[in-house]
C-alpha cells in the first residue's frame, strides 16, 4: 500500500509506478467517488473516435495500460502458441 499526503491545496501526488503502472499522463481524466468512507479513484474511459479509412472501420483511443506490456504478452503468447505444435 501507498502512503500519500495531501499538500495545503488539497492534492496528492500519484506515484510515477502506478501512474505507468495504469497509463495515466497529465491528459488522463480520473473520476472520483466516496464509497464505504473510501476514496476511489478510477481513469476514466476515452470515447473511441470511429472513421473508415480505406473501406476499414478504425477505432482511435488511447490504449489502456503498457502498451509495452501488453505486446510482451501477446509476442509469448504467440511464441507459445507456435512451439506447442
């Protein structure tokens, strides 16, 4: 668990980890609710831009989490997939 404080304006700093961690940047729009005397705060999703490219249907959002890790996963997945034959 993260011990944060809250600076004379009302502010926290979340940790760089965590903020990479869940891919937030200083674009990202977080909401905020009170729940069972419990601050959460949650990325809010962005709205997907559609457009046909080409005759293509193309989805634009930003992606959600390490795109560095998600490739990683995906690469093994398939290496995995490949060796098992």
């Amino acid at each position: 668990m993260e011990q944060l404080t809250v600076d004379q304006f009302g502010r926290i700093e979340i940790p760089g980890k965590i903020r990479q961690q869940l891919g937030i940047n200083n674009q990202t729009k977080l909401s905020l609710k009170v729940e069972n005397g419990q601050l959460i705060l949650q990325p809010l999703k962005s709205e997907l831009e559609t457009y046909y490219e080409d005759g293509i249907l193309v989805f634009k959002a930003e992606p959600i989490g390490n795109t560095e890790t998600i490739i990683d996963e995906v690469r093994t997945e398939i290496i995995n997939e490949l060796t098992s034959c």
